[in-house]
C-alpha cells in the first residue's frame, strides 16, 4: 500500500466493510463497554469527539454515560463534551460543546455540528479510525483535518482512535504528516499501545 491509488482503494474498501458488518450493533456494544471501562481510569473533564458518519461508531452514548457518571459523583468540575466544527480558512477542527439535544446544524460536508455553543479545549480526543495499523497510525478520510489540528493544538490533548477489529491493516503506512494516536479502542479491547 504505498501509492495514494492504494489507499483510496483501501479507505473504499475497509468503509464498505464496515457498512455491511452484520454484527456491528453487537460490536458497537462491546466498544461501548470498552470505551467506558478505560475512561474509568482517566481524569479528563473536557472530551473532543466525532458525529458518526458513514458506519463509524457512535462514542457519544459512552461519553453521555461519562458525563452523567461525573454528576453523580459530585465532581467539582462538570465534565463537558465537544463535537468538531471545521475552521474553513485553515483546514483545521474546533471543538464546540455538546449535549443531547443542543441545537445542530450541518456543516459543509453535511455532518451535523453544534450551533452556537462555546468553543471548548479537549484534554483528550476521541478520533474516528476508517482504518488503523502499527505504531498507532491512522487512515481517515484523506482530508487531513485531524493531522493539521492535532500539529496546531496547544497544549496537545491525548488521542484515542475508535474503530472495529475490521479496521486493522497490518501494512498501514504513515505519511510524513501523519500524526500518531496515543492509543487505539476497537470492539476487542485496547490495541494500541501494546502492552
């Protein structure tokens, strides 16, 4: 997989196979229940996250969940969730909080975004995965919106790729503009990083 072609090909493929994965509700509950046993763990009050698209999996139940969890415990800091809004002049995603029932609206792409609500900075970031392989790499949708954002935020928040066991591409390979996630959660558990 080493020319553009190729990973056109591969990105058509692997989302095609996740549209048509006969259990995905099944596999969406097991990263469901993954996803909220390792947010155990972590002491973010500010989470970036994704609308899904195209059979993606849908972490804003979980992150919903997280956030209720956090008011029943009586944590000083309500915990807030954001969802991306493209930044047309620099090609770049700004997170706007979320909460059920916010007033949406879609952006350019047809993606639903919040509208008007307060920008808010993520500790960590949740990213959607087309497709993952070693080292913690990612394919996306080609645009680059992630890559850019995550060179330009500051202070950088942890990331953490969602995506299907499907997903996996073993000859996965970055690009020099390739920024590598700090960890990866399909529908088996934690796969990256390596333990």
């Amino acid at each position: 997989m080493s020319t553009p072609d190729d990973k056109i090909a591969l990105r058509r493929r692997l989302i095609e196979e996740r549209l048509n994965l006969p259990d995905r509700m099944l596999r969406a509950d097991l990263l469901q229940r993954v996803m909220r046993i390792w947010l155990v763990g972590r002491s973010d009050t500010v989470i970036g996250a994704y609308w899904p698209i195209k059979g993606e999996f849908d972490p804003l139940p979980a992150l919903h969940r997280w956030k209720e969890d956090g008011e029943l415990l009586d944590q000083p800091q309500l915990r807030r969730i954001g969802l991306p809004v493209v930044d047309k002049l620099h090609k770049t995603l700004k997170f706007h909080a979320w909460f059920p029932g916010c007033p949406m609206e879609e952006d350019a792409y047809g993606i639903p975004k919040p509208k008007d609500t307060e920008v808010i900075v993520p500790t960590l970031l949740f990213v959607p995965c087309v497709g993952y392989g070693p080292g913690g790499f990612r394919l996306g949708y080609g645009g680059g919106f992630y890559d850019r954002t995550l060179a330009k935020l500051e202070p950088r928040p942890f990331t953490a790729g969602l995506g299907y066991t499907m997903g996996y591409v073993d000859d996965l390979e970055p690009e020099p503009h390739d920024v590598p996630l700090d960890a990866i959660l399909n529908d088996n558990g934690v796969v990256w990083p390596m333990r």
